[in-house]
C-alpha cells in the first residue's frame, strides 16, 4: 500500500497523514492481547511511573534502561498515598516500551508489516531504521495527557528524520483522549531535545523558546481515528494528547522511525545495548537471540 503523490503532498504539507483501514482490526486484536498478557506477567515491583514531568523521567534509570527493554510504566496516578494500586494493576500501566519491535515476534511481525514499511518508503526513508516502540494503554478514567511535544525532542538526528507511525488499535475518539496536531506545525523549530547528562541520567537541551501549541487551544485538530487507522506524525509535529475520562480504553501503537543515513548522535536520550542493534523493516521474523 504505498502512498499515493497526493497523500505523501499532505503529509508534506500538515505534517501528517491520517489512513483509516490501513491496518488488519484482527491484527490489533492481537497485538492488544499480546500487551495484555506482558501485563499480566509483570512484576509491579520494578515500579516505575510514566508521566511527562521531568523530575520523575530524568533520574529514572529504568526508564534509560527501557530503550533495550521491554518495560512496563504506571500511570502517575496509579498508586494511592501508601504506594498500594488504585486499580487493578490491567489498567494501571500507561505504557510498555521502547524495544518491544526486536524483542517480542508478534510486535516484531506488526512492527514490520506492509502497511508501515510502504509508507515509510513513500515518506521519503533511505535507509529506514526502526529505533523505538511503545504500546499506549490510555485506560478509562486514569489514561494521563501526553504534554504537547515533538518526536524529535526524543529521537534527534543530524538532519532530522525520525516519523512516527502510530495505529490506533481501538477507537480513538475526543472523549477518550484521541491525538490532536498543528497542521504545517512540522515547518517551526525544534524546542527542545532529551539527551543524557552524567549526573541526572537526562536532562532536556532548551534549543528554541517559540512555545508549543496550548493544549485544547485553537492551533490544534483532534485527529480521530477508529481502530485500524495508520497515523504518520512527521518528528518535528507538535502533537498532544488529553487525558482518558471517559469508561472506554483507548489503546495505541506507535513504532518511530530514524534514516540510517542521519547521524544518530551519542548523546540522545535512546541508546540500545550493543548486542541489540537496529534493524530495518527486511527480515520481520528473525529477532536478535
Ligand atoms: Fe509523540
């Protein structure tokens, strides 16, 4: 399914492209089954909380750690004052990530499927490198805001490259805290970049003080997408996602991209492991041992 010229023009243009059906429904079936039981194997004891607030990310080393991994992150409000789960520990987890597209097979084969490899070579990929995944729950009444920001904050390279590819693997509507994007917001300057810093683990770079897009503001389109629709986010798109009150679960998947022929640099936040290199959207199906 590669992009039509008008397609890949519109991407050029927004900063992103929105493709309902691109995706199998039972294929997010099964990635959605697959989550659940990495869920249900965790150990809640390796805690460790998601939430956009620099604080709780920069000293986390098991978030750095992620990159090689197959973590689990709680929702910020998951625990009570105790430190004992709110909810049942199913719907207390925000995200898996960062590694699951070379660890896991069935993230490994939807990672890897046309759909994504098509439009990565339509949007212009050289030398596509697969670099980062997370699964997103979004879970009712407790799934967070993701703060308004731009993929490139956390996957920079020299020049910029990174897209996300991001499936809405059950409805994602405005009431369940569906993605919202400033359309031609990819033509404005990075902001910001996430590099390690030998002290803290990480720390965010002020690279350009132009503010990001207010969330909710009128800058901002919600980008509804029902279950099976590819969205393609260009790496210096300002996007932002509200809170899930409502009682339905929005889950997600979104693999980003960088071109391996950019310069990855030493210090971003992102570094894998050397007995687990990046691979490319070829050979689905023959994980690293
Ligand atoms: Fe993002």
């Amino acid at each position: 399914m590669s992009l039509t010229a008008e397609q890949v023009a519109a991407f050029e243009r927004d900063g992103f492209l929105v493709l309902p059906d691109a995706i199998p429904v039972a294929r997010c079936e099964e990635l959605i089954e697959r989550a659940e039981a990495i869920v249900d194997a965790f150990d809640p004891a390796t805690v460790s909380i998601f939430t956009t607030d620099d604080q709780v990310r920069t000293t986390d080393q098991y978030f750095l750690d992620s990159a090689s991994r197959i973590s689990c992150f709680f929702e910020a409000e998951a625990f009570d004052a105790d430190g004992s789960l709110r909810h049942a520990k199913a719907v207390s987890i925000n995200k898996i990530g960062h590694a699951l597209h070379d660890l896991d097979p069935t993230f490994d084969a939807f990672s890897r499927q046309p759909a994504i490899a098509e439009a990565a070579a339509s949007v212009g990929f050289v030398d596509p490198l697969l670099v980062q995944s997370m699964y997103i729950f979004k879970g009712p009444h407790i799934g967070g805001e993701v703060a308004c920001h731009q993929d490139a904050t956390f996957l920079w390279t020299d020049p910029g490259s990174v897209v996300g590819f991001w499936v809405a693997l059950q409805d994602a509507t405005i009431e369940n805290g569906c993605l919202w994007a400033q359309p031609g917001g990819h033509r404005g300057p990075l902001r910001r970049r996430f590099v390690q810093d030998p002290d803290t683990g990480a720390r965010f770079d002020e690279l350009d003080l132009t503010p990001l897009p207010e969330p909710g503001g009128p800058e901002l389109v919600p980008l509804e997408a029902p279950a099976g629709t590819l969205v393609v986010l260009h790496g210096l798109l300002p996007h932002w996602s509200d809170v899930n009150r409502s009682e339905r679960s929005r889950h997600a998947y979104a693999v980003h991209v960088v071109d391996g022929a950019a310069r990855y640099p030493a210090d971003n936040w992102l570094q894998r492991t050397p007995d687990l290199p990046l691979r490319g959207f070829a050979g689905a199906g023959t994980l690293h041992p």
